[in-house]
C-alpha cells in the first residue's frame, strides 16, 4: 500500500507541474490611447523637426504572472531605423532626423517579452509637418522676358510661380517684389497668383531703359519650427528686356564729332561717300557710322562737313532721320619721341661723383642734361620725373614745351648717405602728356658718393655694469667696452680713454676697450665698494660719444668679528640680560650678518643667549641672589661665560671670548627712572646722550624766556637807553650826589622794579647783559664815560648837546631836540634812566 501510495504522489506532482506550465501567459501592452505617451506607441504622432537623440515615448505593459518584461523594436528589413528603446525601462529615443517630406509615416515592431513568451505589434507613427521648406522656384524659369516697349499699362508681361513642399499654412505661397531703396519699380506683382503686370500709369521706354532688373520674393504662409513661429522664403531675379519699337526719330550720341587726319595719313578705298557735297574727300560706313579719308590730306579744303542719318523699314523704306556735322582737320603727326641729350649729343646714362650729404637746395653741377621733342603743339608737351629710392633729388621743371636744361636739385641731404649705399642710381623719365602715344624716354643718372667723416663712433650701450671681487689683483679685467662708426678708413677707427672721479683705480686699452683695474690697485668693498667713471670712444677727427661704467666691488668675507672691549666685564641685575657686542668689518650681508653663541659656562648652564641682539639672560628659575649663591656655593657672584661671535659668510669667521658677569639684586627703586638708570649702567653713553638732550633743552627754554622777557621790555618801556642831557655847570653840593648813586642805591633797594618804567626802545648798544648786584650775573660791562668838563663861562646854555651811552659808547654829537619836561635837570633825569637799566639788568641776572 506504502508503494502505490508513493507512485500516485509522484502522479499529481507531475499533474501540478503540467498543469503550472500551461497556465504562463504572454505579457501584454498597455493600450493607453493615441495622445498618450505611454502605451504600445500606436497612432503616435511626431513632429519631424524633434530633435535627434529626443525621448519621445515610453513603451508599457505587464506580464499577467508579474514577470519582469523586455521590450523591443524592429524595423521592416531594409528599412531605415529612426527610433531605439531600452530593453528594461521601455523608453524609446529618436536616433535619426526625420523629414516629413520625405517619409511621412514610419511603421515599426514594438514587442514585450517575459523570457517564455513574446508579443509583437506593428503600429504606425506619424511624422508632422514643421515649417521647414523653402518655397522653390521651378529650375526652368527663365531668367529673361522680352517685353515690347508699347506694351499697355496693366498689361501681364509674366507668371512667376513657386512650390513649398510643407503642408498647411507653411505650404501657402504669396509673392512680393523686392524694391531697393529709393528706387522705384515699373512692375507689380499679384500676391496670390504671382501674375508680374506693369504698373497702371507706367510704360516702358526703350530710348531711356533698354533693360529692367527685378527680383521676385516667395514667402511661405509661416509656421513652427523647433518651438519657434518660421517664415521662410526665397527669391529669383528676372531680366526684362524692352523691345525696340518705331516711335522716335534717330538722334546723334556724343555731339558735336571732332576728326583729326594726320599729315602723313593715306587714303581708304572701298566707302560709301558721304552726302551733302563731301567733294569726294571722305566716305562713310553706312552701318557703322565709321568715316574715313578717300584723299591725302593736303587736298583737304574745308573743315566742317554734314551726316544725315535715317531709320530705314524692314522693307528697305527709310523713315525719320537726323542731320548733325562733323569737324575734321589735319594736325601734325606725332611722331617724335623725346630725347636726352649731354654734351656731346644723344645720351641716356649720366654719371656724377660728389661728397655725401650735400647742402639741401642745391643742385648737381655736374650732371648737364638737355631734354627734347621736336613736334610741335600738344604733341610736344612732356612731364619730367624722377624715380629712384627715397625722395633724395627733385627734378626741375617738371612740365616741358619742345626743349629745356634739365636740373636736379638736392631734397633729403641726410638719405644720401655713404654708410647706407656708396652709389645712387635713379631714372629720368619724360612722358608726352596728351597725346595718343604718350612717347616716353629715359636716362639712368649714376651718382657715386664720397664719405666724410659724418658720424661719431656709437657704443654698444648706453652704460656697462661690472663686478669684480674685493681680492682680484691688479691688472685684472674688469669689464670690455664695445663702440663702432660707420665711417670708412681712418674715421672709423675708435680709440678708448676713461676719466672720471671714480677712474682712477682702473685703465683703458685704447684699442681694445677692455678695462682693467691698475697695476697697484688694491679693491677693498669695506673702503669703498662702488664706482663709476665715463668711457669715451672717440675717431681721428675728434668727434666723440660717451657711456657710463659702474664697477661694484664685491665683498669678501675677509673680516673676522671683534667684539668691544668694553662689554667684557658686565653687572647683570636679576632679571635683566647684558648686552654682548662684537662688530664685523666686511661691508655686505651675510659677511657682517653676525651670530652670537655661548660656548662654555661657569657654572655650567645658567644662561641663555640670543643669537641675533647678543642679549645674555639668567635660566628663568634664577629669580634671587639666593638662588644664584646656592649655585656658586660662595658669596662671589661673578661668573665667567665663553661667547662666541660667528659671521653668515662662506667661509665663515668667528671669534671668541671670556665675559665676566657680576650677578647683583635689583634695587629697591622702582620705576622707570631706575630701569633706565640700570640700562645705562651697561651704556654709559646713552647716560652721556640723555643728559646732553637735558642741557639743550634747558639751553632752548631760556633762550625763548629771554626772548619773551626782552620783547616784552621792548613794548613796555617809556625811557630809551641812551638820553640827551645838557651839560650845565655842577655845584658842589651836587656833585657828592652824582658820584655815589650806583653804590648806594643800586643794591639798597630804593629803586624797585615795579617802581621803575622799564625801558621799550632798542638798546643800540647790546647793553642789556650788563653786570647788576646779583654774585650770578654776567661778567660787568666796561663803567660809563665821565661826565665832560665843565663848559666855560662865557658858554650859553643850549649851544650844544651831547649823548650819554648808559653802558658803554662813545660820546656823539646830535641834532637838537626840544625837552618835553622842561622843569627837570636833564642830568637828574639821564641819572634816574641809568638806574632803571641796572636795575632791570640785575633782575634779569637773578632770574637766570
């Protein structure tokens, strides 16, 4: 039973699975409409100018088993592929560029597959018409139509018609006539029809246009094209020839005629003779209006003949004519060129030898040129003309009647150079003017120049620029100098020298222009490291030209450092660095650039040391002298520091040496006074700087005091320095009086200052640093002058006067002036000015 029962399992298995695999079916496109863009793409329309590359659909359907599906696209075979969709997403994208005109409906297999089963359906998709063709004109349209000149106004002379491929409003075409700008049209054109008519009230004339140009513009009706609304057009040009028609009698073009007949000219047979009593002397072609001479011309006896000329039928009939007249006269012949002529007859090379660079204005003497031309009149007349490089000469005269001297002056003296071309061709022409022949002749004239010494000799440059190192020995080269002139044999030869402020350490070889330093020299860039000196190059004739020579000395490092003897021994305050110094000789960076280093201690590593300024500091944590006497284990606290002082140089110097160093405790001051006042401990000089800047700015506060001081006096003062007085005849009792008034008073304080009107005229005598009372006063002034004698007695009063200085002058007389206090004794009042002046003086003194 077991067995059977497994035997009937594996037979409905097997049923199941049959019956799994008959009920699989196909997948299926959606069908979504024909405005849709998602579906199985039928009745899809499509504009043909989408662009190439466009998604233009989506293909979309389902699998009843919900089985991923597959889609795909063919063409029929031999047919163009315009569309391409991806297998898994269904877009479809447009890979060719369609074109309605040519194909206006693609038909495709798009199909949809679930990996067992596959559908497929043909559909059709519709290209759409986009504005995108040109109205074309027929290739057989001809170009020109004859039209009859009497053809009626209106009348249709001409059907333009053009074709546009489009469809709808793009495919309408209206016609229109292109007018150019101010010029008008006798024709018009039927926009619809394209019917080209002459305009109403306009006729063609023959006689005044034989021709008509016209160019005829087909328009589309418009339409869009890529997004944008498109008119397009195109055009054709006709030519409209106008048929002559018999409606105007002939008329003569170019009036009057003129005919000329040589002297030498011979008679043509086989003419028409002329009419109206010609004598047989011409005749004229009948077709051509051509006349020509029947007779030599000696036998010619009038000048002015008739022509008639007449329309003639197609039946041989001749109708309207027309009589005008001719003028023919015998002229000379021109049959003479004109010549060149020297001394010796005809000549067409002339050649001349003279100096460079001749005077502007003048002319070549030696060049004797005579031109002629023996025809006579017209035929005579010729232009004379120069060519030749630049514009060096000029021709005179320029316009000749049969014969003239030929002259040639100078215009460009400076092109005519011997430096640029030692010899100077140039061509002589004369030209006939006039006549039919223009004759012409020519002559070569050669000029060979001579050189003069024209130029100065040129260098190279305008300066030279030379370094040389501060241990090259003498002799040594420095820098080589180049000049050249242009000029030949002895002018051009250049001879060098050198002068200058800065030559003297250098030499010259003339010839050569190569420098040197002196045989002696010795170049040291610490003494003086540059120099520069003028070079001159100058030809045998004197004439010169100058350059300029700058010669650095290039330093060496040759310098060892030094350090300053005064900065060997040094008090350090904790706290505070020293300053170490050393100075390098050599006069450039690196070579003096200088490093400071300490070598070697004691004790070992107490100090650090900047490598630039030279600054020696305490180890941060040694902050008192405890500390520093704990290290030393003594109470001596000057240690000893090896520094070094190393230059930047290649190679390099340095130099070293033993520092003592005094390590002491700031002091209780503070501030900073007291800092600068340790800062000078180590510069003694900036110390001297400080108190020297204190003095002068002293020195300038009492100068402008004593400049206020003195201007101040000078406004306020009533009684001048020096007085008149008139010397009268002392008494006795007053003569004790006047010998004891300084002594007494001067320091006895009667006479105060606020007592006293100071003075304001200007002391003539520089008396204002006379000595007062005060021990710090200046040095005294030389005493006042004795009072004169005592005047004689027959003496008057106000005969004479005289100037008491009040410190020192000499005695003068001057002219009389009137006392305003005439109650006063005028030696009373000289004395009290005195004592004013002293007084001011002594408190001036005590002020400074």
């Amino acid at each position: 039973i077991l067995h059977k029962w497994q035997i009937c399992l594996s037979f409905r298995c097997d049923i199941s699975l049959l019956f799994t695999a008959q009920t699989d079916y196909a997948p299926y496109f959606y069908d979504n409409g024909p405005n849709s863009n998602n579906g199985n793409m039928a009745l899809l329309n499509l504009s043909e100018d989408t662009p190439k590359g466009t998604q233009i659909y989506v293909l979309n359907g389902t699998d009843p088993e919900g089985q991923p599906v597959k889609y795909g696209m063919t063409s029929e075979p031999g047919s163009k592929e315009y569309f391409r969709v991806h297998p898994k997403s269904g877009t479809v994208t447009l890979i060719e560029e369609l074109d309605r005109e040519a194909q206006d409906e693609i038909e495709v297999f798009v199909s949809i597959s679930d990996g067992l089963n596959k559908v497929a359906e043909k559909v059709s998709v519709f290209v759409m018409d986009a504005n995108d063709e040109r109205p074309q004109f027929p290739q057989n349209m001809p170009s020109i139509v004859d039209v009859p000149e009497n053809t009626t106004s209106g009348s249709s002379i001409y059907k333009v018609q053009a074709v546009d491929r489009d469809a709808g409003s793009g495919g309408s075409v209206t016609y229109f006539l292109q007018v150019t700008s101010g010029i008008s049209t006798k024709f018009a054109i039927d926009h619809h029809s394209g019917v080209l008519r002459i305009k109403p009230g306009e006729t063609l004339d023959y006689e005044k246009s034989r021709t008509h140009f016209i160019t005829v513009v087909a328009k589309d009706g418009g339409g869009i094209y890529k997004g944008k609304q498109q008119v397009m057009s195109s055009s054709a040009t006709l030519t409209i020839n106008v048929i002559d028609a018999q409606d105007t009698p002939p008329v003569f073009v170019g009036t009057p005629y003129f005919g000329y007949v040589y002297e030498v000219s011979s008679p043509v047979t086989n003419s028409q003779p002329i009419d109206s009593g010609a004598d047989g002397v011409f005749a004229i072609n009948k077709t051509s209006g051509c006349i020509t001479l029947k007779v030599y011309p000696a036998e010619l006896k009038r000048e002015i003949f008739n022509i008639k000329a007449s329309e003639v039928s197609p039946e041989g009939k001749r109708l309207d004519f027309a009589v005008t007249t001719v003028t023919i006269r015998v002229v000379d012949l021109n049959n003479h060129p004109p010549t060149f002529f020297g001394e010796n007859g005809p000549q067409n090379v002339f050649e001349l030898t003279m100096y460079e660079h001749p005077p502007e204005g003048e002319f070549l003497r030696g060049l004797k040129i005579t031109v002629n031309d023996s025809d006579q009149g017209s035929n005579a007349k010729f232009h004379l003309r120069l060519v030749g490089p630049g514009r060096m000469l000029r021709v005179v005269p320029q316009t000749v009647l049969n014969e003239a001297q030929v002259t040639v002056l100078v215009e460009d003296s400076a092109a005519m150079d011997f430096e640029k071309s030692q010899f100077l061709t140039f061509k002589l022409l004369a030209i006939e003017i006039d006549t039919p022949e223009r004759f012409s002749a020519t002559a070569d004239i050669i000029i060979h120049l001579l050189d003069t010494n024209d130029n100065a000799p040129k260098f190279s440059s305008d300066f030279y620029i030379a370094r040389i190192p501060e241990n090259s020995p003498g002799g040594s080269s420095v820098v080589s100098v180049t000049a050249t002139d242009p000029d030949s044999g002895l002018w051009g030869v250049v001879k060098y020298s050198i002068y200058g402020s800065g030559a003297d350490l250098f030499l010259i070889q003339p010839d050569s222009g190569i420098i040197y330093t002196q045989p002696w020299a010795s170049l040291d860039a610490e003494v003086k490291s540059k120099y520069n000196f003028y070079v001159k190059a100058e030809d045998s004739d004197g004439k010169y030209s100058l350059a300029e020579v700058f010669v650095t000395i290039m330093d060496l490092n040759d310098h060892s450092p030094a350090f300053n003897e005064n900065s060997l021994e040094k008090t350090m305050v904790i706290g505070a660095p020293v300053k170490i110094e050393a100075v390098d000789e050599d006069a450039e960076e690196p070579n003096n650039v200088i490093e400071y280093s300490i070598m070697k201690s004691d004790p070992d590593d107490i100090f650090d040391m900047d490598a630039d300024t030279g600054e020696i500091k305490l180890k941060p944590y040694i902050k008192s002298m405890d500390i520093v006497q704990n290290i030393s284990n003594h109470k001596d606290c000057t240690w000893s520091v090896v520094v070094q002082a190393k230059d930047r140089g290649s190679p390099s110097f340095s130099t070293t040496t033993v520092v003592k160093i005094d390590i002491t405790e700031a002091t209780q001051l503070k501030g900073p006074l007291t800092s600068f006042l340790l800062k000078c401990r180590e510069n003694p000089m900036q110390f001297l700087g400080l108190v020297s800047g204190v003095i002068i700015i002293m020195l300038f506060v009492t100068v402008f005091i004593s400049t206020v001081i003195y201007v101040r006096n000078v406004k306020s003062n009533k009684i001048l320095p020096s007085r008149r007085i008139i010397r009268r005849k002392r008494k006795p009792r007053r003569q004790d009086d006047f010998q004891q008034p300084f002594r007494e008073e001067c320091c006895g304080g009667k006479f105060r200052n606020e007592d006293l009107e100071i003075p304001t005229a200007d002391n003539i005598n520089r008396n204002n640093n006379v000595k007062g009372c005060s021990h710090r006063a200046p040095p005294s002034p030389p005493n006042a002058p004795d009072m004169p004698p005592p005047l004689p007695s027959h003496y008057r009063h106000g005969d004479r006067e005289w100037t008491v200085p009040t410190v020192s002058a000499s005695v003068a007389s001057k002219t009389k002036k009137r006392s305003h206090r005439g109650k006063d004794n005028p030696v009373n009042t000289a004395l009290v000015s005195e004592l004013k002046l002293r007084l001011e003086q002594k408190n001036m003194a005590n002020r400074y």
